[in-house]
C-alpha cells in the first residue's frame, strides 16, 4: 500500500488534505514542532484526528524539535496530553525525547525523524530497538543509495517525494545578529518570505527564516519528485512525504490530489505520460511562482554525495 503522508498549515487545510488523498496529516505546536506550515492548537488537533478516525486515517503530531533544556522541561506534561487526544504517532529526532518516551505511560509510536543523519539502514534497525515504527530519511540519499537502505531496513522508510529542503539550522538568532551589524531595524523573520544569496552568486536564493528553534535555511530549489515514483514503488519504498511548508492553502491540496491520482495509476499499471504528465503541470502550476524545483539529490551517483 502506498501512503501518502502530508503536512498541514491549519485545521482547515487538514481536513481537505485528509478529504483528497492523504492518508495521515502531520501537524503539531510551536514547541515541540519543527519546520511546520502552521501550529495548532490541542483542541484543534483533537478535531483533526476524529475526523482523520472517522475516515479511516491518521494524525501525526511534529516533536521533531531538538529540545534544549527549557523545552525538554515540558516534554512529560506533551506526551500525557498527545495520548489524551489518542494521536497516531509522533515524528521524532531528539534522543532526549526517546528516553522520556521509555516510561511505556508516555510512549506514543513514532517516526524517527532526525533530518540529514538517517543516512543508513543500521541507523534505522537501531531506533527500531528503541520504539520507532518508521524512519524518515535524509532528503541527501540518492536513489542508488536509498535502494540499498530500504533493501536491509527493519522498517518502512519514509521518503519526501515533495516540498522544501532544509540545509542548514542553528539555534543562533542569525537574522537579528545580521540587522543588528548592519543597524537595521529588523523584519518579521517568521512570515518566511526572505531569501539569501552566496556572494558573487546572485543565481543563488536560499530562503531563511528564524523562530523559537533557530534560524532555518532552505535549498534553492525544492523537491519534486512525480516522474520518479515508480522508481521508489518498485524498491518497496512506499511512504511518501509531502511538505507544503511553502505552498500554502489550496496550492497544497492540489499538488496532494495530483500526487493521490498519481499513486493510483502507478497500483493500477496504468502509468504512461499521457496520463503523469498532466498531473506533473498541475503541480507544478500550484508550486509558488517564485520558488523552484527539481529531484534534489535524489538521482546523484553514490560518490557525488559527500
């Protein structure tokens, strides 16, 4: 069974992801959240998951942060109310927050998340050890690589098919430390609409923003991976991750509905061009004009990667 597993920007945009193709919505708070469209609050995520249940689908709630000393503070008093609010599964990468979760009162399953460094099976077969029912891997394995992982893998790999890459985080408040040098007055770094280039390099746009977590750079171009899912379907790679962290509103659900109906021919022999390449135009037509796309690293040779 191919899943498709989406971000969402609000409970809105979460019950139409669920309503047009997505299997399970990832969604979560400030806190514990990290890299996500939008935050919801409990009650609205309490909503999302009846409706998610009544359908036949999931919620995965984002504690994918990595949790410093005042946020790890309050992971127990999270985990207690997750599982009153019966979410699906977590997303997770702090280890902090994988050794809380060995109290069996305060486990909630979860996808390993720990963003470059799922690189290899052997990380994977590790955290399966400690409770994890999925590992998202790095948006850095080539296909060539990505094989093999998935070959000697214990348990699914999820792969994003879709949506921004991030190459960079610190924890620094960069953007102020910057208009702090140059003495002006800073912007609102959290509407996510700035962009840096490398100097000399004007063709270069990585966007940045800066929140609670740190501050956040993207790759140029974001993934998009349509032409490439039979590759990842006959490998048995069949989790399939869409991040709509730029691609706001009703943009989102259709590149989610043109992902759907992809995945839909492919299970039924049915795919050609005639049939995908109209799906890649509506995807790429609801990709924001200003950003870019391309199969980020995903059809690399092995030794490209360092």
């Amino acid at each position: 069974m191919i899943e498709l597993i989406a971000t969402t920007e609000s409970l809105e945009q979460g019950i139409k992801l669920l309503d047009n193709g997505a299997d399970c919505v990832v969604t979560g708070e400030e806190i514990f959240g990290l890299r996500l469209p939008g935050y919801l609050t409990d009650e609205e995520i309490g909503k999302l998951i009846k409706h998610a249940h009544a359908n036949g689908k999931q919620v995965v709630v984002a504690a994918n942060a990595i949790l410093h000393n005042d946020k790890i503070a309050l992971a127990r008093d999270y985990l207690k109310r997750m599982k009153a609010l019966k979410v699906d599964k977590l997303l997770v990468g702090d280890t902090g927050l994988i050794q809380i979760m060995k109290d069996p009162e305060l486990y909630i399953p979860y996808i390993y998340d720990a963003s470059v460094l799922t690189t290899s099976s052997g990380q994977v077969n590790f955290w399966k050890k400690y409770g994890a029912i999925a590992a998202l891997v790095a948006r850095e394995v080539p296909y060539v690589e990505l094989e093999h992982l998935v070959s000697k893998a214990e348990l699914p790999v999820v792969t994003q098919v879709y949506g921004a890459q991030c190459i960079q985080q610190s924890k620094r408040n960069l953007l102020d430390n910057y208009f702090n040098f140059i003495g002006k007055e800073p912007l609102n770094f959290e509407e996510r609409h700035l962009f840096i280039s490398e100097p000399g390099k004007d063709e270069t746009h990585y966007s940045i923003y800066q929140d609670s977590h740190g501050t956040h750079v993207f790759a140029n171009n974001d993934i998009h991976l349509m032409e490439q899912l039979p590759l990842l379907y006959e490998i048995n790679a069949k989790k399939w991750y869409l991040d709509g962290l730029y691609t706001p509103g009703e943009d989102f659900v259709t590149v989610v509905k043109a992902y759907d109906q992809a995945r839909r021919h492919l299970k039924m022999n049915k795919w050609d061009n005639k049939i995908i390449s109209p799906l890649d135009e509506a995807v790429k037509k609801a990709h924001p004009a200003n950003r870019e796309m391309d199969t980020g690293f995903f059809l690399y040779t092995a030794d490209k990667v360092q």
